[in-house]
C-alpha cells in the first residue's frame, strides 16, 4: 500500500503536467492567432479558435484537476483511514 505522501506527490506531478499542457496549448492558440492577423477572414477565424480553444482547455483543465483532487481524497481517506 502506498504512502499519503506518495500519493500526494503523484498528483502534485500530474497537476503540475495539466497546468503545462494548458499552457503550451494556449501559447500555440496564440501563436496562430498572432501569425494570421494580418489576413483578415482567417483572422477572424483563428480569433474564434483561440476564445474556443482556450474555453475547451480550461474547462478540461479544471475538470481533470477535480478528478484529481477526488481521488487524492479517496486515498487519503483509505491511507489514513479518515471517515469524513
């Protein structure tokens, strides 16, 4: 049976690989969106995508932090026994 602080420091890596993800792919939206604004429809097109983009990955962000966190609490309550 795993330890509280090893399950504790495997979420704090997967949070940590979220929070990384979200950020490249935020940067590559911009980066895009940056790349074609001088191109007036594909502008528009590509500023739609970033606000698109962005909300898809932060709500998979939170949703995956979440998940997460529930299952951080679950082995915290099998490792220490708690019954909250």
């Amino acid at each position: 049976m795993a330890s509280y602080s090893d399950v504790q420091r495997a979420v704090r890596v997967e949070k940590l690989r979220i929070w990384f993800a979200w950020l490249c792919g935020n940067a590559i939206l911009l980066m895009l969106a940056y790349g074609t604004r001088n191109v007036s429809v594909l502008s528009v097109v590509t500023q739609t995508l970033l606000v698109v983009g962005f909300l898809a990955l932060t709500i998979a962000l939170f949703r995956m932090t979440g998940a997460l966190n529930r299952k951080a609490l679950a082995a915290r309550r099998e490792v220490l026994g708690d019954d909250l």
